[in-house]
C-alpha cells in the first residue's frame, strides 16, 4: 500500500490552473523529491495534500485511507506533517516552547485549563528529543527572536518531527540558508529513520538531488517528467524546464 | 530553591494587605471602593482572557455581565431565592457567550471588533427598548444582598471580604490558566492561527472556548456589581461601560496577570476621585485612551517595568556595577 | 394605508441619511482598514454646529455646508495628526477613534447642555406636496434629493475621475497602490476628511427631523456599523442598498414590533454574516 497517494488533483485560483491532474504515488520510506522552477505550483500541491486549500477535484489517500474531505487540523492527528517554506514560528516563546506546541497538538492534554504546561515531564523530554535530533538541545531555552535562520529552518523541522509523522512533508527546507547551515540540515534530514516517509520540494536541484532517490518534475502544475535520479535528469524535458530550451 | 523567593514574600504581603485593607482603611466609602476595584477587576481579568491571550478585542463584553446583572435581577424581583437566580444567570450567561462567539467568530481582527460591537449594542438595544421585560431606563432594583453560610453581606467590610474571596479565586485559576496547555494553545492561536490548525490544533474551538470562559468572569463580575448597587439598568451595557473594561486590559498591559488588576484600580480610582471634583469623567477617560493608545501601547504594568529596568540600569551604572546584559542560559 | 405610506416616506427619507452617514464610513474602512468609530460623533458634532449656525440665522444650506467644511478641517487634522501616528496598527487605530469619540461627547454635553435642540425645518421646505389623493412633506422629499445628488456625484467621481481610480487601487491594495506611486497617505486623508464632511452634513440635514441630542453619536454610530457589515466594506451601492433597507427596517419595526424593533434592525446583519460575511456587495472582510 502507497504511504501518500495523489490522484487527479485539479485547482484553479479565478482563471489560473494552478495544478491541473496531478498524480503521485509516494510508497512507504520513500524520498520523494518535487521540484520545479518557481510558479510550479510546488507549494500549492503541499497545501492541497496538508488540506489548507481545498482541491476543485481529485483525491488525497494516506494509507489507502481516503482524507480529501478531512480537515485540515485532522491530518497531523493523522500522521502528516509539515513545514513551512515562508518561517511560521512563534516568535515570542523559547526554541523548547515552540516543539512543546507541536507535540502539545497532538495530545488530549492540549484542552486542559488546570495543570502547569512546564511539568508535563512526558512532553517536555519529548520536545527535548526531538531537538536534539536536529542538535538544538543545547539552545532549548533560547527565546525564538534570538536564532539565526539557519536554526528557526532547523527548529522548523524538530517541530515536525516531535509529531513522529509517518509521511513528512518538507517545503524547502534548504532555502535561504548558507553552506554550513545547508550541511547542519541535510545531516537531519539524513537521520530521519526509514519508517518515515519524506516528501520534498526543492527549487534548486543540485541542493536536494543526492537526497532523493525518486523525482518528480512539476511544470505549470502539471507532472511532467517522473522516475528516479538518473532517469529524470537525462530527461530532455527536464533541461528544457532548467536550461530553457 | 528557598522557600521564600521575593515572588512568593510579594505575594504574601500584597494578600495580607488585601485581607487586612477594611482594618487599616476604616472609612466605609473607601471600603466600598476596594470592592469596586475588586469585581472590576474580576471583569477584566475575564476580558483580558481572549484580549491578551486570545489577540480577540471585543467592544461587546459590557453586554454580557449585563445579561447575568438583569438574568439575577429580574429572578430575584420575581421572587426566587439569590442560589438559583446567581446559579441561572450564569448558565444565561454562559449561553448566551456561546452565541455571542458564534457570531463574532466569523471575523478575526477588526472585524471580530465590529461583531463584538454590534452585539453589545443589540444587547443594550433590548434592555432599554424592550420595557415590558427589563423595565426600561428605569432599570431594575435589588432587594438585599444574599447571606451565604448565613453571613450578611450587607456591611461595606463583608462585602469587601466576599468580593475577595471572588477576586482570590479568580487570580489563582487565570495563574494556573495561563500556564496550563490550553492557556498555550490560546497563546499560539493569537501569534499563529494558521501554523497552529496545522499542527493539529482545532482553532475555532480553542477560541470559543476562551470567550465562554471570559463570558463566565463576566457574568461573575455583572453579579457582584448588582449585589453592589443593588440595582441595574441598560446604563451596564452602554459601549462607554465595554470600553472602560477594555481600558483596563489595555492600561494595565495585556497577557499579564497583574495588568488588569492595575488597570482596574487605575481606572476605577480615577473614575472616583475625578467625579469627586467634575463631571467630566467621559472627557478625562476619552483622553487616558488617546494618551495611553498613542505612547504607551504596551500598557502600564510592562511600560513602568521598562521605565524601572532603564533607571535601574542607570542607577547601578552610576554606582560602578556593571549588571548583567541578558540572563544566563541554563 | 396612509400610515403605511407614511411609515415608507419616513423609511426612505431616513435611508437617505443613512447613506449619507455610512458612504464616508464605508470609503474609509475599505481604504483605511478601520471602522472609524468617531463617525457617529462626526454626525452629532456637525449636527450641532449647523444647529448653531442656524440660531445665528444663517440660511440653513450655508449651514449644512459651513458645519461640513469645519469638519472637514477636524476630520483631516485627526487622521493627519493623530492617526497618522499610528499607521500600520489597525487595532490601535480603533481604539484611538473610540477614544475621541468619548472626548467628543463630552465636549458636546459641556457646550450644548443635554437638552435635544430641534431647529425648525427651514421655511421654503416646509409643506407637502400633493400627489393624487396623497400628500408628502417636502423636507422628507428634499432628504432623499440630495442623499441621490451625492451618490451620484460620489459615484461618478469613484468611477470616472483619476481620483477615484486611485481610491478604488487603494481599497484593492493599498500596499500595490504605494508601488505604483499613488500616495495613499494623502489619501487617508483626503477620504477621512471627506467622510467627516459627509457625515456633518447629514448631521445637519437630519437635526429638524432627529433633533440633536446628546447619544446620537452611539445611535447613529451602529446603524452606520450594520449598513457597512449589509452592504459590504468599501462598496458604495452595498453602502446604498444597505441603508434603505435599514431606514425601511427601522420604521417598520418601530411600527410594528416597538419594544424589539432595535434588535429586528440588527437581524438581516446577523444573518449576513452567518451567510455571507464579505457582505452583500462586498469582498472578504479582513
């Protein structure tokens, strides 16, 4: 059974086809890599598999379990997650707070009005594990507003990993950041164990390719060019895409 | 860690001067203006639940302490006993909150505002207008105040202490609130809706949620201020009373536990000594507004503490000691 | 059926003023972002001055625009000064409006005492003409005259002038406006001001038919609020629509429904937001 699978996914924003039919099957422990130049429609697939857009047509399945109508705040619970491309933390707590909220996501506890956040021992090694994976426990206590880029990218990722997905889905984790920060991320990534599925997009190739071991090559919203490593970069449509004829 | 940090010694001393204030206070008029303080603070400390945790300012809240006001009120002219007309009033309260963040809920931000307004009008609206049941501008009268335990709360001193008790436990469940997971997760709904629906958070939900806990202080509030005058009208829920709650939250700093209890005091004491001297008590609260909004936006309780951290820095330069910059990392 | 009439003549002439109230409101929170919550104060306090004016036996449409013009001094030098300062900060911006709002009130109560003064409709308005069998007072007719003279004017200067291109770029986007070169700053001001001014006047038109007293401002205030949240920010013909339905739903719930005619007013708007919060002639709401 595929781990994510795709089917037929169209949206439209007014007049503009923003994907149109695209299919993917991603298998369990798979690394996916989806790239594209800009305006590809990279994100706007995240979107639609995390459930913040809504599709016009087609479907999501996670474990052959359909999820195109499930709610968007449904699906970590179901074990997706995400990062994000444009930082979305919570720049006011510490790094430790910040992994705390997403693991707190996922548990029951998180409706609980009467019990001090802070002693919630479970919770916090959790957090603390999940940071050390991306070797940022040493800074747990750093408020947010005090991290370089390069870190908040890393931080973004402990988050997503404290919720333990079994299919994680990765926006550029790589951008904007400088060769030293790219080796500190690429390490974590690396660690990730096998039982967890990795979906990425990527819009420069050269930075994630000896990562991927599968590519899709997303064009205007539609899948243009599919296989693995060598297939795809031999493909003649693929430098056209890249080179531009 | 001691038993006594300066925390814990402010704590204490701060409650035996609460405790003790009747005594060392003595005239009754000041008395009664400690109580004021009191459930004031209360409402904004209920306020403050979804302005400062939530980021959700309501102009709409006066209405909903009105609602438990005239809900006991109009009980206890019928007849019933003050158990079952409190009791009532805050379940009305509680529902009518529920609707009340139905509807608000459909904007965020500005538009949140502009819903929260409208339906503290609609509120007023129906008390003032709808003479048959609320008896108009005329308002409503309440015969006594309850006995609990069969103590009279009729004295201004056993009044205080039961607006104490009141005030006592609201302070300890904000504190244990705003520490808690889901004091968190209202947190994290205000910087990041969006990241937080994505984490898995059901959004809505965890604001409706904070409006009906901010609608039970409210309602809590509403029936200490009846029991306090002993009377209501629509005066309660004029947008003036919604702002002057919301003055509070904003002079006193809000996300703090002791802003709005400052803010209360602040504005309740000018309120007091200014319509000692002059009528003129909505120009000068207009004008705390005005001055409070355009230079001191992060309210009261954290500007001093920034003015005070300045001058201490200051202070302790001049003396040759050099403090330390940022706190040490664990 | 007479009083059927009268109740509609009474509803039109009211949505008249309403829209000359909520035009300016809903121009300034499509371009500002704000629900300028001194609208109703700029109503009551232009009602005042034209009140004023009037004692001194000023012709009563000099009065009109002599309270509209000194508002649309006050209201330039609010946003100008005070605003201004805050740009940026919605929520600041609001409550900086409430603000003033309150110091307006009481100004007003410190200058015009709190009895309600009702000057009287000037002479050549008054009377009625008669249609067939029917009869309509002038004055009532005369409101909705110009509240139609000033739609069209705001009409045609939104859609035909530079101005007004560069009104709706900026309720589009404000930020994309700035880019390319339009200074929207000067056009908060500009805007502001004349929302002021157009609520002066209806202040005015409206005082031998209201009176003036004072919690006017937070009466009209609401009404302003619901046309906007009907019709939709920053759209003129939802600002339209909205108000004669308000003016036909305020008089007939009077009629009809006394004691609850205040909430029957505010039930199409709830009943928009649960449907269509964008309202009806408007795009998304912030």
């Amino acid at each position: 059974m595929s781990a994510l699978t795709v089917t037929g996914l169209c949206k439209a924003f007014g007049g503009l086809q923003v994907t149109s039919n695209v299919n993917l099957n991603v298998e369990p422990g798979e690394r996916r890599l989806i790239i594209g130049p800009n305006g590809a429609g990279k994100t706007t697939l995240f979107n639609l598999i995390t459930g913040e857009i809504t599709p016009d047509s087609g479907s999501v399945h996670l474990f052959g379990h359909d999820i195109t109508k499930t709610p968007s705040r449904r699906r970590p619970h179901l074990g997706m997650a995400r990062t994000y491309q444009i930082i979305t933390l919570f720049s006011l707590d510490t790094i430790l707070r910040n992994v705390t909220l997403a693991l707190l996501g996922l548990s029951p506890l998180r409706w609980n009005p009467l019990i001090d956040l802070d002693q919630q021992h479970d919770l916090v090694e959790h957090a603390h594990a999940a940071l050390v994976r991306v070797g940022l426990d040493h800074i747990a206590a750093r408020p947010l507003a005090q991290t370089s880029y390069g870190e908040r990218r890393r931080v973004e990722i402990a988050m997503a990993l404290a919720q333990n997905p079994k299919v994680l889905l990765l926006d550029e984790p790589f951008a904007g950041l400088s060769i030293d920060e790219r080796r500190d991320v690429q390490k974590c990534l690396l660690a990730i164990p096998r039982d967890v599925t990795i979906v990425m997009i990527e819009h420069n190739m050269d930075v994630a390719l000896e990562f991927a071991e599968h590519i899709t090559l997303l064009h205007f919203g539609e899948v243009i060019v599919e296989g693995n490593r060598a297939e795809v970069v031999d493909n003649p449509r693929t430098r056209e895409v890249y080179l531009g004829h | 860690m001691s038993f006594l940090t300066p925390q814990r010694a402010a704590i204490a001393a701060a409650l035996l001067l609460l405790v003790t204030l009747p005594i060392w206070v003595g005239n009754p008029y000041y008395i009664n203006v400690a109580s004021q303080i009191l459930f004031f603070a209360v409402f904004a400390l209920g306020l403050n639940v979804i302005v400062g945790y939530g980021g959700l300012v309501s102009l709409g809240h006066a209405g909903l302490a009105a609602i438990a006001g005239y809900t006991a009120a109009l009980m206890l002219a019928a007849g019933h006993g003050h158990f079952i007309s409190d009791f009532a009033a805050i379940l009305v309260t509680l529902a009518a909150s529920a609707v009340f963040a139905v509807l608000s809920l459909r904007g965020t931000g500005i538009g949140f505002l502009m819903i929260t307004l409208a339906i503290g009008q609609i509120i007023w609206g129906i008390l003032y207008r709808w003479s048959s049941l609320t008896n108009g501008d005329n308002g409503v009268n309440v015969s006594g105040r309850p006995a609990p335990f069969g103590i009279s709360l009729a004295s201004a001193d056993s009044f205080y202490y039961a607006t104490l008790l009141v005030f006592l436990a609201a302070v300890a469940t904000m504190a244990v609130f705003f520490r808690s997971p889901f004091g968190a997760s209202l947190r994290g709904t205000r910087d990041q809706a969006r990241r937080m629906t994505a984490l898995g958070y059901n959004v809505w939900l965890i604001r409706f949620l904070a409006i009906l806990i901010s609608g039970f202080w409210s309602g809590v509030a509403g029936l200490l201020f009846i029991y306090y005058n002993q009377f209501i009208s629509p005066q309660v829920a004029t947008l003036t009373a919604s702002a002057e709650v919301l003055l509070m939250v904003i002079s006193g700093g809000t996300a703090t536990l002791l802003g709005p209890i400052a803010g209360a005091a602040i504005v309740v004491i000018m309120k007091n000594v200014v319509s000692a001297y002059i009528v003129r008590w909505n120009l000068v609260l207009g004008v705390i507004f005005v001055l409070i909004i355009t230079f001191m936006p992060e309210g009261l309780v954290p500007g001093s503490v920034r003015l005070w951290r300045t001058a201490w820095r200051k202070l302790s330069r001049r003396d040759g000691v050099i403090p330390a910059k940022t706190e040490p990392t664990p | 059926m007479n009083l059927w009439l009268t109740l509609a003549v009474n509803s039109i002439s009211l949505g008249g003023l309403l829209f000359l109230l909520s035009a300016g409101f809903s121009l300034i929170f499509g371009l500002m972002r704000i629900p300028n919550l001194l609208h109703g104060s700029f109503f009551m306090l232009g009602a005042y001055l034209g009140v004023s004016a009037l004692n001194w036996h000023i012709n009563f449409w000099v009065a009109a625009l002599l309270s509209a013009l000194a508002m649309t001094l006050i209201g330039g030098l609010i946003e100008r000064f005070l605003l201004r300062r805050l740009a940026g900060q919605e929520l600041a911006q609001v409550l900086l409006t409430l603000g003033l709002s309150f110091i307006v009130a009481d100004v007003c109560l410190m200058i015009w005492t709190g009895d309600p003064w009702q000057p009287a409709t000037p002479e050549h308005l008054r009377g009625a003409v008669q249609v067939g069998t029917l009869f309509f007072p002038i004055y009532r007719l005369v409101i909705l005259a110009v509240a139609i003279v000033i739609a069209i004017g705001l009409w045609l200067m939104i859609d035909w002038t530079r101005l007004g291109a560069m009104i709706r770029a900026g309720v589009d986007d404000a930020p994309i406006a700035r880019v390319v070169g339009i200074k929207v700053s000067q056009l908060f001001t500009l805007i502001f001001s004349l929302g002021a001014a157009l609520a002066a006047f209806a202040g005015v038109m409206g005082a031998p038919y209201l009176s003036v007293y004072p919690g006017l401002d937070f009466e009209m205030l609401p009404l302003a609020l619901i046309v906007v949240i009907l019709g939709g920010t920053g759209s003129l013909l939802g600002a339209l629509v909205g108000s004669f339905l308000i003016g036909f739903l305020y008089n007939f719930g009077q009629a009809m429904f006394p004691d609850l005619a205040y909430v029957i007013l505010f039930l199409p708007m709830l009943l928009v937001l649960v449907l269509r919060p964008q309202g009806l002639f408007g795009r998304a709401m912030p």
